[in-house]
C-alpha cells in the first residue's frame, strides 16, 4: 500500500493538522476487525508519504458500509465506483485538513464515566 500511495502522491507529506476518513466497504454486516485494529496500520502506512506524524491527524471518521447496500457516491472517482459496481471489498482513504474549529451540534450528548460517578451533559457549552 505505502508504494501505491508513493506512487500517486510523490513526495507531497503536509505538516498542519488534519482529518483522516476511513470507509471499509465489504461483504460482511459487520466490520471485520476493530476499527483500532483497521485504522492504526493505515495511519502508519500514511506517515512519512502523506504527513510526518501521524499524530497530526486530530480527527477521524471511519465507518463500515455493505458493498452491497444502497448509497450515493455522486462525485466519486472511476475506480471508486467500478469496484462498488463490481462488488469488490475495499478501504476507501481520503486525508484532509481539519476542521477548525470542530462544530459541536447543541444536540449532542457527551457522557463520561467513572467507578465513582456518571455524568452527563447536554450541548456544545460543556
């Protein structure tokens, strides 16, 4: 994967902060591994080619999609949607600047637990 990605980007690693989206499309209902386990190895393959440390990728979306469930890929590129017609597993990679600052919706809840106590709070004025 490291020389695919030497490949198309050269020597093009960037160093400001920046978001990393992941999408395991694949046959199974569920994701094979955790997405720990998926997304280390590719964040490490990522570093030295995209980024000088993977510590720069602040934020993250990784998901799991059936190859064969219905979606919208409007925009995607040809190899993209040749592999989801094909039925073919694959991870989809996209790096990016962070969003800065990061929007939290006044709907969100952020819970928090300890052996002590529960807590949780409602909004982004947390």
């Amino acid at each position: 994967m490291k020389a695919e990605v030497q490949k198309n980007l050269g020597d093009a690693h960037v160093d400001r902060r920046l978001k990393a989206i992941i999408i395991q499309l694949s046959h199974r209902e569920s994701p094979p591994s955790t997405w720990t386990n998926m997304s280390k190895p590719i964040l490490d393959i990522m570093q030295e080619v995209v980024y000088n440390n993977d510590r720069q990728i602040t934020q993250a979306e990784i998901t799991h999609v059936r190859i064969d469930a219905p979606m919208s890929i409007a925009g995607a590129s040809k190899i993209l949607v040749d592999a989801v017609r094909k039925g073919q597993q694959f991870v989809y990679i996209r790096i990016e600047d962070a969003i800065d600052p990061f929007p939290l919706r006044s709907d969100v809840w952020i819970s928090s637990r300890s052996d002590e106590n529960r807590q949780t709070v409602r909004g982004a004025g947390v």
